[in-house]
C-alpha cells in the first residue's frame, strides 16, 4: 500500500502464485494492505483473475478510469 498524504492510498498487483490458489492468501494479504490504508480512499490495480475476490471485499469499479479488455483494472473502494 501506498500512501499518498491523509486521503488516498495505491495498491497494486496483489498476485498469489497459481500453485497456492485456494488457500485464502490473497483473501487475507488483501484484507491486511486495505486496514493498513485507515480511512484513506484506496485505488487498487489488479488484473481480472482476482475481480471475484476484490468485489467480496467490497471494491467497486470506477468505469471512468477503466483501461482496454486485457489489461489491468483500476478499483476504488471507500
């Protein structure tokens, strides 16, 4: 996670290793990068294989800075 100043933070690319998928890893590395982010409204950039998990968390798409199919997301969560 990535601070910027009081109000906004970064996380990126948050990859667990396909031979270790299942195992809640990144399920509970997500969840230990988005308490550290406090209050701070968070953007994280990850690609679609982990779309599933970060809608659980509560992260939602922000259509406005959604780059091509194939590439990496970009999410905002509150």
């Amino acid at each position: 996670m990535t601070p910027f100043g009081d109000t906004c933070s970064a996380i990126n690319m948050i990859i667990v290793d396909e031979s270790q998928r299942g195992r809640g890893l990144g399920r509970q590395l997500t969840s230990a990068v988005m308490e550290l982010a406090g209050d701070r409204e968070c953007r994280l950039t990850a690609t679609s294989d982990g779309l599933p998990l970060y809608e659980k968390l509560g992260v939602r798409c922000d259509a406005s800075n959604r780059p091509p199919p194939g590439r990496y997301w970009s999410r905002r969560y509150t």
